[in-house]
C-alpha cells in the first residue's frame, strides 16, 4: 500500500481510505482481507499450543470428534479476529480522515505513536496483564471440552479469541503505533506473543481452578 506524506515527518497509510474508484465499502473488504491474512500467522504460534490441549483433551474423552471439535474452535477464533479487524478498520479510516483535515492533529501523530509504545511496554509488567495470561490459561486447560456439541467448540474458539485480545491488547497497541502492516513490528509482534505463551514466566501468576 502506498503512503501519504504529513506534516511531522511520518507518513500515512493509504490503507485507511479508499483507493481510486473504490469505495467504502470496498476499502473495508480490502483492508479486512489483508488483515485476516496477516493475522492468521501472526496468531498462529501462541494459539497452536492452546489448540493441541483441546484437542488432547477432546480426544480423552473417546468420543472420536476431537479433529472435528478442534477445527471448530480454530475457525470461530479466526473468524472472531476478522470481525475485529473491520472494527479496526472503521476505527483507522476515522482517525486518518481526521488526520488529513487537521495539520495540528497530524503533527502531534508521532509523539501519540512514542506515549502508546511506551504504555504498551509499560503494561506487559503489571498485575493486570499477568492475570490476562493466566486466566487464558484457565481457559486452556478447562474450556469446552463437550465434543458432542459443536456450540461447545466454537464457544470455545470465542472464548480463546477474546482472551487472546486482552492477553496482546499491548503488543497490537505496539503493532498500530509502529504501522499495522509493517512486515518487522509484525514479526516482533509474533514472536513476544508466541513467548509469552510458551515460555515458563507466564505461570507467575497460578492459572485459575474451574471443575467445569
């Protein structure tokens, strides 16, 4: 995608608006396609493991739909993140239409850009964040295991999506301040996430108990 120059020395995505004879409507298919297909790799690291646990546990149960169950829930989860890349998007071509109405507001981007990095950086060492973490954990270990109901699975997907937004709310704060489609910020972002769910510091915080 092409970039428009503004006032403060950065540039503008023309992601946000759309391109000549498109329209709206088209802008936003576009953008939510490009999005889809950027997140569905950048996810898939840190959402593998939660998936190779439901399907486990699916399969324990005996009940011979564990493949089934598990591609339910990856399809509701990755169709969770579509929709939320259109709300994104809206989001996006506001501020940038207001961005190119105002020289004030485009020359104060940058410095909202640095206050966001540093906030996200800030809020991956919290209390909060931590029991992000764990209770996607909790989701992980005890979350919809009735292999007989494909509501079950797909609620289960849901369930994994909205944890995983709060659990990299920072990281993608981090992504839009940098640039969204930037191919470095993205593989940075993949890889802090993918570690995060991986390594061993996440259970600093113990993972919620759920019988159910």
């Amino acid at each position: 995608m092409g970039e428009l120059p503004m006032p403060g020395g950065w540039s503008l995505s023309a992601m946000w608006m759309p391109m000549c004879g498109q329209t709206w409507l088209d802008a936003a298919a576009a953008f939510t396609f490009m999005w889809s297909a950027t997140m569905a790799p950048m996810m898939l690291p840190s959402l593998a493991p939660a998936l190779l646990s439901y399907w486990k546990r699916v399969r324990a149960r005996g009940k011979g739909r564990a493949a089934r169950a598990t591609a339910l829930a990856a399809a509701s989860y990755f169709c969770a993140w579509t929709a939320f890349g259109a709300i994104v998007f809206v989001v996006g071509a506001t501020v940038a239409a207001n961005v190119m109405q105002s020289s004030a507001l485009a020359r104060a981007m940058p410095v909202c850009s640095g206050v966001t990095l540093l906030l996200a950086v800030g809020l991956q060492f919290t209390a909060w964040k931590a029991r992000r973490v764990a209770c996607r954990e909790n989701v992980c270990r005890y979350g919809g295991i009735n292999a007989d109901d494909a509501s079950a699975a797909v609620l289960h997907g849901l369930r994994l999506a909205l944890h995983d937004g709060y659990c990299c709310a920072n990281f993608m704060a981090a992504l839009f301040a940098v640039g969204v489609m930037n191919p470095f910020a993205m593989g940075a972002v993949t890889v802090a996430m993918a570690v995060e769910q991986w390594a061993p510091w996440r259970v600093r915080t113990p993972p919620l108990r759920n019988p159910t």
